[in-house]
C-alpha cells in the first residue's frame, strides 16, 4: 500500500514552507513584498490539495478508512512504519484511524480557511509558509504512531506558534508568547519523563517486534498498547497499581495543560488575546485538540484502571473548567478573551465527556472537539476582523455595529450563537450528548440528577454572557449616525471579501455538521463503542452499571 | 572489539600507527614555529665572500610573512588530525597500549578516540573561527600596532595548538601523573587564551581570575594525587582500581584514598565547572574571545570528564561496593546544585557570554547526574542485568551530549564572535535586532538556542533524552521483570537517581526562559543605535558557524550513527577496565 501520509501530509509541508522561509529572508523588502502574492496561492492551492486528500481519504477513495482497520481500537489504516533510530528501537510510524482521522481532516480545512481568512496579513511571505509548517507540523501529532516522533511534533509545534504570536501579534506580545512556550514545554517534558519511564517499564524479556537494539524495548505505540492491554486484562493492572497511577498522572499533567483545564489554563487566554488572528484560528482550532487526543492515544489506551481510579478528579476538573471559564467570560471587557475563556469552558465539557466513561460521553467529547474546531475558528476570525477594522478589542467600544457593518455583525451573531450551542448546529449536538452521557454517568454511579443542574445552568451562563455582548456591540444603537471613537472620525469599512468568503464556509460546515451530525460522528461512535467493546469492557469488566 | 590490545614501547614499530594524530599535532607545533620565520637569512663564511643561506631570519618571504599564515597551519593540522583519528575508526579500530617497561601511559581505544575527535574538531572550529576574530594587518603596513598584532599570530595558534595537545593526553593518559601533566599543558594554555584577548580589560582579569582559582584547584588535584600515591604505591590507573578493590573492607574504605578522592573531585570540578567550583568560569569566559570560551564550554569540558570517568569509573569504580560507589551521595548532591545554581544564575545574567557560561554550568550539572546514575548500578556487565547495558546507556548519553555540544554550544559562541568584531559584546541588548542585520546568523543562533534547551527535532534534544532515558533506565533497572511477576512497586521503589532525571527535566523547563530570551532579542527588538546593518566578517568563521548548524541538526534528526559511535566508545571503556 503506498504511503499516503508521510510525505504529503507531513513531511511536504514542513520542507515546502522551510524552504520558501529560507528563500524568503535572502531576499530584498521589495522582493519580499512581491513574492507575498505568489507565495500566498501556492500555499493556498496546495492547502486545498491536502484537504482534497483526506477528504477523499474519507469517501474511501483508497484505503478503508470507515472499515475495520480505521475503527477498530488499536487497529490502524495506511499504518506505515520506517525505522528511524533503531539503536533505541524509534520508527518513523504513521497511521490513521476514527479517533486521529478527523483532527487531520480538521487541520486540511483549517488551513485553506486561516489563509483564506488573513489574506492580507503584513509580512505574507513569512506568514502564510509559517501556518503551513504549523499545519505540517499539527498533522504529525495526529498521525504519529511512536512515541518519540510524537513527542517530536508535539514540541514542533510550539515553535511556529511562538513566532506567529511573537512577530504578528498584540501590544503584550513577548509576555504572552514567553508564557505560552514555558507553560506548555515545562508539563511536556514532565510528560517526556513519564514516557521514558514507562519505556523502560516494558520488559525486555518479552518478544517485542519492534524493540531498539541497544536497549530492547520499543517506543512503537500500537504494540506497547497491544502489550498493555495484554497485561491489563484478568484483574491485573499494567506495571502495578501504584506505578499505573503515577504514570498516567505524568501523563495526564502534560494533556491537560494543553488542553488547558482549569488550573493550568493561565497561558490560553494571554496567548489568544495577543496571538495574530490566524495563530488564534489553528491554536483554538487543533492544537488544544491535541491534549484531548493525547488522552485518548496514550493514557486512556494505557491505563484504563488508572482512568477509573482518576474518574472523579478529572470528573472534578472538567466541572471546575466549564464553570470557572463561564463565570470568568462575563467579567471580561476584551472580546478575544471572552471567546478563549469560553474555550476553556468547551475544553471542561470535552474532560466531564471523557470523565462519564461512556461511549457517549466519547464520542461527544470527540465530536466536542470536532465542532469547536469549526466554531472556534470562526469566532476568532470574527474577532480579528474586528481587531482588523475596528482598531480595537472592547467590548463596549462599538455599539450598532449591525448598522455599520452588517456582514460582519451577521458573522459574529452567527459565530457566538454557535458556540452557545444553539440547536442545529454542531455546538449542540455535542453538549447535549455530553449531557446525556453524564445523566447516565450519575444514574449509573448511583448519584442525585441534581448534579446535572451544574452544567446546564452554565450552558445558560454561557448565552448570558454572549447575548449581553452582542446587545453592548451588535445592536445597542446610542447615537448610531456617530462612529465609534476608535475609529479617529475615518469611515467604517465592512469585512473584506476573503474574510466573508472564510465565514461564510465556516457558517455553512457548522450548520452542516449540525443539521446532519451523522457524517462525522457515526465514525466516532463507532469507534467509541469499539474502544469499550475492545478495551474497556475486558479491563474493567461491567462498570458503571454497563453501557 | 575482539581483537586484543597492542601493547607498544616508546618509538617501536606500531608507534607512530598508534599516535599518528597527535604525531602530526607535534608536526604542526613546529610548522607553527618555523615556518612563519622564513626569510632570506645568510650566513657569511668568515674569511670568504661566499653567503651561505639559512632561511631563518632576515627579511621574510612575503608569502610566509602574511599574518594569516598561522591561522591556516594551525587549521590544517587540526583538521588532519581530526581526519587521522577518523581514519582510525575505519574497519574496526586496533587498540594500542603505550607502554614503558611495565608501566602503561597510553591507551589508544574507542573511547579516548572519541575524545579526540571532540577536541580536535572543536579546537579546529575555533581555529577557523578566529582567523577572523584576531586582528591582522597587511604585512605591507609598518604601524606598530599592525607589527604587534600581526606577530602575536603564531604565538596565539601555537597555544591553541598545546592546549589539544595537552586535552589529547588527558584523554588517552592511563597514569594520573601522565593525566596530571595533559591536564596542566591544557590548562596553561587556556589561561593565556583566555588574557589573550587583550582588546578588552575583562580579557585580562578573566585570564587572571581564571589562573589563580584554577592553579589552586590543580593544587588541591594534585595533593590528592599525592595522597593517592602514598597510600597506593602507584599512579597507574589499572593498579589503583586493584587497590580499591582490595580495600574495600566490611567496616568500609580507609580514610586516606577518601580524601584523595574528594580532592581530585575538587581539581577535576573545576574543569567540568560544576558548582560551587565555578565561580571563575563566567569571569572567564566573558573576558576571553568568543571562540576560546566556546573551546573552554566544549573542550575543556569534555577534558574534565574524561578526567571525573577515570577517576570515579575506573579507580573508584562502582562494582568495588556490593551495589553503588562510596562517592554516588556527593556526587548526586553536587550535580543538583550544579545544575540548579547554573540556570538560577543564567536567568539573571545580561551578558550573553556569562549567560552561555552558567548555562555549559548547568550543562555540567546534567553531565554529573549521567555519572551519578552510572555509580547507582554495577558497573560490570554480568551484574548489571539485561545485557549490562543501563550504565552503557548512560555513559553514550554523555558522550553523545559532550559531541553534539561541540555543535550547537561553540556555535552560539562563533555567532557572538561575529559580533565582538564590531565592538564588545557585553550586554543582550547588543544582539538587537539581528534578525534584521544578519537572517542567517540569526536562524543559526535560534537553532543553537533551541538545541540548547533541548526542543526537537535538534540534537540537543536527542541528547537530553538519551540522557533521561539513561537515568530512568539505571533508576528502575530490572523492576519491569518484578512487576510483571506481581509485585507491586512504585517510583518510591526505583533508585532515587530517578528524582535526578525529574530535576533535570525540570531545570531544562527553567533553562528555557534565557535561550528564549535570547531569541527574542534577536527577532523583536530594534537594532541598538549605531549597531545597523550587515556585520563585518570574512567567510572562515561563517563556514564554521554553517557546519555547526548542520550538525545541530543532523545529530538531532539522524542520530543513529552517532549513538552506535557512543555506544561502541562507551563499550570500549567497559572492556578495556574489565581486561585490567
């Protein structure tokens, strides 16, 4: 079978947008200047190339990706394993499957839209290589099958969103970015840790296919999860109770810091407000995916006693971001950390999801994260086109703004009544799964339904704080003949056409995956039951009162 | 590695196959003396009319009077040198014992060849370097500061040349005194290095500094020695490891080798600059020309850890106590301190040349918690469990991390070089903007901060993780065999040097604020006032810079050669001790 993820999924991308960079900053200003516009349609077109790709990957164009080997757990299609450090047993091993597959898909479409979104963003002949390194480099978490090379592109990608906030971003630029990289690199390499412990954990003595000649074991994730749950089945738990635990918990402090759950979520809201409009579009959009799809890959797969042991506190700690997020958005006067406040309280909903241990629960918390990476995008755009046009971020600095520019005000009543969840789009078929997921968690456990009352009265918080500030932005006339102040007495321009062209797809994916959610999510659920039939159910036997 | 050790007396038939590169190092030496002074010089017969030529003196030939002359010996020497020890390796390597009489000096083996090859190819680097750092004028100009720069040509090549002379000793010496007198060649050298750069007075007071706190340390070294030599009879390293295999008692080791252990340790601490013997180090290399410091974070250090794996591994050796070494405690205590002090201090520091100082301290540190790991665990291979290979495993990691040092540390030192060509380079600020004067220098030096801090895909990140998964692997060693036989274990139950590879996680987390401060610098701000524009500097040094970047990356993407290259000098070390 050929390979169709390394190169043009990951590796092209990288080298492509490496290249142009290196060419780029030989040339003169005016060069530079030229070449923005050449540059910026081969990115484009190539951008759509790769969603062309997974698209059809998806339509079973070649391979079987709805069939067995992409649903079943711990089954991979288009697996493809090249040795890369042998002496350490490291392979460059790609595959993908129901729970990676649509992050990359996710990713495809993001980056056309970011760069279809920030057409004219200064500076185009770094900008537009930089997103696409960033998306080359996102794809690779996804797609990675070994740990190391996952730990790779999981640090790989700290490096071109560093510079996209750094070089195109806010007043607060250094701070923001500084404290973005630190946070996230200071939990990963405590992550690494818990990695190369559990590395050498595996005992040499076993036959592993796939073991380093100089120190016998492997790094290869579906055989280790092979061996894990192997060694977890009858009772037993992989390396041990106590070990188990605090392996996942390493684990887990990694993941949840970029996810980012509530403590450690202090780094997202200053990386938003004065990350450039297209870093805030991918960060929002995948890279805080990739915490919740490293839960998935690694510790629930590894560690499924560990998981049931830790239940409550990250039961405890979704609660906490979903209500912490909510109550802290309405005290905030800034648009864009209102919006990234409000995704730490859709990153809570994605932990109660994975916290219920339901394949509902799963599979919402997997369509979670697929439909805010179509939302959030979208309400970032919206941001930064008012950044872009208004010359500010204050919520109160702009009243009747449906008079002045009528497209975008549309785009953001649009943007935030998805991201409330209203019915019919996609926002709302994943908190109401996550919902129905934790009513059948505390039936289950024996709990009072009261518990329920949590979340749906910060569901109602959440269309508070957004349908005060659509009254305080979007319609509150004052004197509507007068301009904002902001604006220094210049006209009031709408949006650009490459900015509505970029909502109005992002508009129309919402609705789509709202009205006929089925698309996406019959392959998550089916994953979600396969991980429970194949995984969780042997472990743990009929918990939770069963399914 | 089957073949057996060639033992060799002095100028016999395999000497000059055995040290062939340091044979061409000597033939540099004198180049280097010789040929610069070529000239028209004669000698009149007495009585006679007749002008006999001598060739030294007079009037000099204007190609050896051209003051880049030296630059280019001294190169060429080390980069043949380099390539001789290269050779060496082809089609497996033959080891040789230098002997006399019954005494061995010299041992020629994977891992002091390995050890050459940093040194030469750092001290090449810097070689390269400073043709363009150290001022020359046109032979033609008669100034006197024209006469004076260029003559002090030679004499700076020269000591670049005994000082890998001396760091080539050090690492093939199997006699502490053989050891002692590499050890001092180099340090003599690198103290006139370091007061070398005369254009700027912390040049003089680094040196100074340097001189004095270095000489006391190689006092107290050599006390040790001394004590050592009392109590044992003998410096040779083979004989000594005997006499601490037979002293260890129940009741525990005698006092006497104790002292002169921790003394040595004092001498050697110095060299690696592990904290609290470090204090001299950043004054050091802040006052010397950017590319000697970068030879003293790279080269010296590595001299100092062959120095610290001799002494600790060889003679000390941790199989000599039923599971751990007598020094594992101090050792572990001193790494921590090492590595935290470093980055706390690199954090404050403005200057970037301390700022790279502290951070090759904390580097030590890191360096320290390797050999900790490997004194937690038998080092013999029939007790160390599968294969023996946990204190291998650390032992490549340290020696994959001094190679890949002399990569992306000596580079950020040759960047700043091309810096200090247009005045001092004492603050961060003065790294302003060089984003916009210099692209290219400026990707290299966010590389080479990157590798620094250990990020992937750079080398400095393979080398941080080997060095992790060393530790972890010395820490569980075979409690992967007992869980899966039920037993229940936790952290708690691994060797406690896993809290070091957690601290040492941890520290590369902080380490992180300064190198990213660095890069900061370089992208977002202005250029200073009068700093605009490209810098001024010829291609040597930039050549160097680009096959720093190269490696950096290459180690860190494709690192499998060098590891196996590691492990068979790691293993090298093991046998040649074991045949003793």
């Amino acid at each position: 079978m050929e390979d169709y993820i390394s190169v043009p999924l990951v590796g092209f991308p990288i080298i492509a947008s490496l290249i142009i960079m290196a060419t780029v900053s030989n040339l003169s200003e005016e060069m530079r200047e030229k070449m923005a516009n050449p540059i910026r349609w081969a990115i484009l077109l190539f951008s759509l190339g790769l969603l062309g790709l997974t698209t059809a990957m998806f339509y079973n164009f070649f391979g079987d990706l709805n069939g067995f080997e992409g649903i079943a757990f711990n089954n991979y299609e288009f697996h493809k394993r090249y040795i890369w450090v042998e002496s350490l047993g490291i392979y460059w091993s790609v595959g993908l499957d129901a729970l990676s597959f649509p992050m990359v898909w996710l990713t495809t479409l993001l980056l056309p839209i970011t760069i279809i979104a920030t057409w004219d963003e200064k500076n185009g002949a770094f900008y537009h290589p930089l997103i696409l390194l960033m998306g080359g480099a996102l794809i690779g978490v996804f797609v990675a099958l070994d740990l190391f090379m996952f730990y790779v592109f999981w640090e790989l990608t700290l490096i071109p969103m560093f510079f996209l906030i750094l070089k195109w971003g806010g007043e607060d630029r250094k701070y923001a970015a500084q404290k973005f990289f630190i946070y996230t690199f200071t939990a990963s390499v405590v992550m690494l840790l818990g990695l190369v412990t559990l590395y050498f954990l595996q005992n040499p003595l076993e036959p592993l296919l796939y073991s380093g000649t100089m120190t016998g074991r492997t790094f290869d994730i579906p055989e280790i999860v092979n061996y894990a749950t192997i060694h977890n089945s009858g009772g037993n738990w992989f390396l041990g109770a106590s070990m188990q635990k605090i392996i996942f918990a390493m684990l887990m402090l990694g993941f949840l810091v970029k996810l980012p759950a509530v403590p450690f979520h202090t780094w997202l809201p200053d990386a938003h407000v004065q990350a450039p409009t297209g870093g805030s579009m991918l960060l929002a959009g995948v890279m805080l995916k990739m915490g919740a799809y490293g839960m998935f890959r690694l510790p629930i797969a590894l560690f499924p006693h560990a998981l049931e042991y830790f239940q409550l506190v990250l039961m405890a700690i979704g609660m906490v971001s979903l209500v912490w997020g909510s109550i802290v958005c309405l005290g905030q006067t800034n648009l864009k950390k209102m919006v990234a406040y409000s995704s730490v309280s859709h990153m809570g909903v994605i932990c109660i999801g994975i916290a219920t241990m339901q394949p509902m629960g799963w599979a919402a918390a997997l369509f979670m994260m697929f439909a805010h990476g179509i939302i959030s995008p979208h309400l970032f755009a919206v941001c930064g086109a008012f950044k872009h046009h208004y010359h500010s971020m204050e919520i109160g600095s702009m009243r009747g703004m449906a008079k002045h520019s009528p497209w975008l005000a549309t785009s953001m009543m649009f943007a935030w009544m998805a991201s409330l969840g209203l019915p019919l789009l996609a926002g709302f078929v994943a908190e109401l799964m996550v919902l129905i997921a934790l009513w059948h968690f505390l039936v289950a456990e024996g709990w009072s339904v009261l518990w329920m009352v949590g979340p749906a009265l910060v569901l109602a918080v959440t269309a508070a704080y957004y349908l005060w500030s659509m009254q305080r932005t979007i319609f509150e006339g004052g004197d509507e003949t007068q301009p904002p102040a902001s604006m220094d007495g210049q006209p009031i321009p709408d949006i650009a056409n490459h900015e509505k062209l970029a909502m109005f797809v992002l508009a129309m994916l919402t609705i789509l995956f709202g009205v006929m959610p089925w698309i996406a999510l019959d392959m998550m659920n089916d994953w979600s039951v396969q991980i429970f039939e194949g995984l969780i159910m042997p472990i743990l036997g009929n918990f939770n009162g069963g399914v | 590695m089957s073949d057996p050790i060639i033992n060799v007396e002095l100028f016999d038939a395999n000497f000059t196959t055995a040290l062939c590169p340091e044979l061409i190092l000597v033939a540099g030496f004198f180049a280097l003396m010789i040929i610069p002074n070529l000239g028209k010089a004669t000698f009149r017969i007495p009585g006679t009319q007749i002008r006999v030529p001598y060739f030294l003196g007079g009037e000099r030939y204007p190609i050896f009077a051209n003051p880049r002359l030296p630059g280019w010996i001294a190169t060429i020497t080390l980069i043949v040198a380099f390539v001789s020890v290269l050779m060496s390796f082809d089609g497996g390597l033959q080891r040789y014992m230098i002997v006399s009489g019954s005494k061995e000096l010299l041992l020629i083996n994977g891992f002091s060849r390995l050890f050459e090859l940093i040194f030469f190819g750092a001290i090449a680097l810097a070689a390269i370097a400073s043709m363009n750092r150290l001022q020359s004028f046109d032979s033609s100009d008669k100034s006197t500061n024209a006469l004076y720069n260029n003559r002090r040509q030679a004499d700076f090549y020269i000591l670049l040349l005994t000082t890998a002379m001396g760091m080539a000793i050090v690492a093939l010496a199997q006699d502490l005194f053989v050891l002692f007198l590499g050890l001092e060649l180099a340090s003599f050298s690198s103290y006139v290095l370091v007061a070398f750069h005369k254009e700027s007075k912390e040049g003089t007071e680094g040196g100074m500094k340097y001189f004095i706190v270095g000489s006391v340390a190689s006092g107290i070294g050599l006390y040790g020695l001394s004590m050592l030599y009392l109590w044992a009879g003998t410096l040779q390293l083979g004989e000594l490891a005997v006499a601490f295999d037979a002293a260890m008692a129940p009741q525990g080791y005698p006092a006497l080798p104790l002292i002169a252990l921790g003394f040595i340790l004092v001498g050697f601490g110095f060299k690696v600059s592990a904290a609290p013997f470090h204090f001299a180090a950043p004054d050091a290399y802040a006052g010397a020309s950017s590319p000697v410091a970068g030879i003293l974070a790279t080269a010296s250090k590595a001299m100092g850890i062959v120095g610290l794996t001799r002494m600790l591994l060889i003679v000390a050796s941790p199989e000599s106590n039923d599971d751990s070494a007598i020094w594992l405690v101090a050792l572990g205590i001193l790494s921590v301190v090492t590595m935290t002090w470093g980055n706390i201090a690199a954090l404050g520091s403005d200057n970037p040349k301390r700022m790279l100082a502290y951070s090759s301290v904390a580097h030590a540190g890191y360096m320290l918690a390797g050999l900790t790991a490997i004194g937690a665990w038998n080092w013999d291979p029939e007790l160390a469990g599968h294969g023996g290979d946990a204190a291998i495993m650390v032992m490549t990691a340290i020696l994959f991390h001094l190679v890949v040092l002399v990569c992306f540390k000596l580079g950020a030192f040759l960047v700043l070089s091309i810096l200090e060509s247009e005045g001092e380079v004492s603050k961060m600020s003065n790294l302003r903007g060089l984003s916009k004067r210099e692209p290219l220098l400026a990707v290299s030096m966010f590389i080479f901060m990157i590798s620094l801090a250990g990020v992937p895909p750079m080398s400095g990140f393979m080398s941080k993780l080997l060095m992790v998964m060393g530790i972890v692997k010395v820490a569980i060693g075979n409690m992967g065999d007992a869980i899966f036989n039920g037993d229940i274990l936790s952290i708690g139950d691994a060797h406690w040097v896993w809290w070091l590879a957690l601290i040492m996680v941890l520290n590369s987390a902080i380490s992180m604020f300064y190198y990213l401060r660095v890069i900061v610098t370089m992208y977002f701000h202005e250029p200073e006032g009068d700093r605009q524009g490209p810098l001024p500097s010829g291609w040597q040094v930039r050549t160097a810079i680009f096959a720093c970047v190269i490696a950096s990356v290459f180690f860190g993407i494709n690192a499998d050669g060098l590891i196996e290259l590691c492990e068979m000098a790691a293993n090298s070390l093991n046998y040649s001790w074991a045949s003793q």
